[in-house]
C-alpha cells in the first residue's frame, strides 16, 4: 500500500505481509508468511474494543458458548452468553477463556481501507494466478487461553495474521479427501452447511502445524480445513491476550469453482461421482457457466419461498456461492 489511511490518521506504507521467497508463493498452496501489522495502531487492543462497540449494531460482534472444543461445532452468537456487555466483555477479557469474534470489520469505513492495505501488498503475487480480487473481509478473534477456534472451512482465500499472543494454527490441503469429502465441500459452497465438516483426532497428523506469535501470517486456498488452539504457557499478567485476524477474499478462480461445486452437487445427487473442480479444466469451463445459472434459479426460488417458510434471508446470496 502507498498512501496514507486518512480515516486512521498513520502512514500505511512501511505496513505489509510478505513471503520469504515470492516466486515461490502460490494461491493453491498453504504458505508461511510474515507481516508487521501488528503493530498498526488500529489493531491494538484499545482500538479493537472501541470497533467492537461500532460492530455491535451490525450485531457482528460473535461468542461461542463455554467448554467449546476443535471438534465442536462452530456455531456463534451475537449475545454473550452470560449477557455481558461489550464493555463488560473488554473489561473482563484477560480471564482464562475469554473468547470474542468481531466479523465483517470492513463495514467501518479505516478498518476496511486497513484490511484492503494488507491485501495489496500481496495483491500481486494473488493475481498472477488468481486474478479479479474482490469482497476483502476482516473477522478478528480476542480470547484469552485456553482457548480454541473449531475446525471448519471457509469459501474464500484466506490472509491470516497473528496480532498478540501466541497461537497454534492446523490447516489442512483444501484438496484432501480424507479429511473433507467432495460432497461436503458441496454442501458448505451451496447450502452454506458444515454439518459434514467435522473433527477426527486421526485428522491432526494430516495438517500443517504453525506455531504462531505476532508477526507469523499463514496464507490457505478456498475451503482449507483448519482450526486453532492456544494454551497458558506463554502468558503473563498484563499480557494474556491471543489476538488474530483472517482477511479473507474471492476471486476469479473462487467464482469459477464455486459454479462448479453448483452441478457437482446435481450429479452426486443422481448417482454420478463428479471431479472435483481444477481435476478437468475442459469439464470445469462446461460446468461453470451451468453452474452459475443453476445457483441464480436457487437463490431466486429461496427468495421466493422464504416468506411462505418465514425464513429472513440476506439481501443477496454470498458470492462465493456461485
């Protein structure tokens, strides 16, 4: 990024995630990272509390209930669960266990020219295989260990940075069956469903481990499995705080694959075994422009249906859906 964040008052310049070996870096491949942002001052924990009491209209503010673990669900919700207000939460957020989520951070006007600036300085490198970036997001995650993220998967790519504190991050190859079946991966792209995605311990040998502290970033493709943990051991009065963030992004290439998870799910639906899509190029550029078509006839006929089911939907469907 080469100009200054005006809405946040600081120079962006000297601020940027980079590979070790750029040539080497690959959107299809999980990679190791390192950046400097977490000494940006918007990510600071005092600027954090003060976003999450701008998010906390946007209901974007998350919390999972107690005793969670990697193999749980990963559900949420906007209300704490002890009821506790965002203040009540920031101010108590240094006890063992503490956990909350601030999503979408882009919705306030210096986070999202912060969140574009940490895409840009790899945009580059993206777009040389991935062109057409778009939909930069920002969900950044407090807790005060022990504590953990579940495992699940995401639709977009993923820039995932750590600001405070130490974590464990596990990732998996978004092309590993074993740990994600094909008709899962279906199921999440098109119904937004993780009921299929879970945990085996069996799985953990499978992943890449990262041990992270401020200052690591980790880079994984669309629908790469992953989860993380931190513990005590680092800890100190004053500084017991993990703090992460995900930036996460479409592109062409997600577009394309998500419009072919569309008629993959059809065929698997009349008995066929569908490859995945990059398995065939010539059968995904056949595929695809159906698959766009089907997952607009779906999002209309939902639309259609939702008020005689009483469903609230969103205004449009995630573009990673089609």
């Amino acid at each position: 990024m080469n100009e200054t964040d005006s809405a946040a008052g600081v120079q962006t310049l000297n601020y940027r995630v980079w590979a070790d070996d750029p040539a080497r870096f690959s959107t299809h491949k999980i990679a190791a990272l390192h950046h400097n942002f977490h000494e940006h001052p918007l990510f600071q924990v005092a600027e954090l509390a003060q976003l999450a009491k701008e998010l906390v209209p946007f209901d974007q503010c998350r919390f999972i209930r107690p005793g969670i673990s990697q193999a749980s669900c990963f559900t949420h919700d906007s209300r704490h669960p002890d009821g506790r207000s965002i203040d009540e939460v920031f101010g108590r957020i240094e006890e063992p266990g503490s956990w909350v989520a601030l999503y979408n951070i882009e919705v306030i006007p210096r986070y999202a020219s912060l969140l574009a600036g940490i895409v840009g300085t790899m945009r580059p490198y993206v777009e040389r295989e991935q062109p057409g970036i778009f939909n930069v997001n920002g969900f950044a995650f407090i807790s005060a260990p022990p504590s953990v993220t579940p495992f699940h998967i995401d639709r977009e790519n993923n820039f995932w940075l750590q600001l405070h504190g130490r974590k464990t991050m596990n990732v998996w190859d978004h092309t590993d069956r074993v740990v994600v079946a094909a008709d899962a991966v279906e199921e999440f792209i098109v119904r937004h469903s993780l009921k299929k995605v879970r945990f085996k311990e069996e799985f953990r040998a499978r992943s890449h481990q990262f041990e992270t502290q401020p200052g690591d970033a980790i880079y994984f493709p669309s629908t790469s499995p992953h989860m993380t943990s931190s513990d005590r051991s680092w800890t100190q009065p004053g500084n017991g705080l993990s703090i992460s963030i995900g930036v996460t992004f479409y592109t062409s290439v997600t577009r394309r694959m998500a419009r072919v998870h569309q008629i993959n799910r059809l065929l698997r639906k009349v008995g066929m075994s569908p490859e995945f899509p990059g398995g065939s190029p010539v059968m995904d550029g056949l595929k695809a422009p159906v698959g766009e078509m089907v997952g607009m006839a779906r999002s209309s006929l939902s639309r259609a249906l939702a008020p005689m089911r009483g469903v609230k939907l969103a205004a449009k469907a995630p573009p990673g859906s089609f």
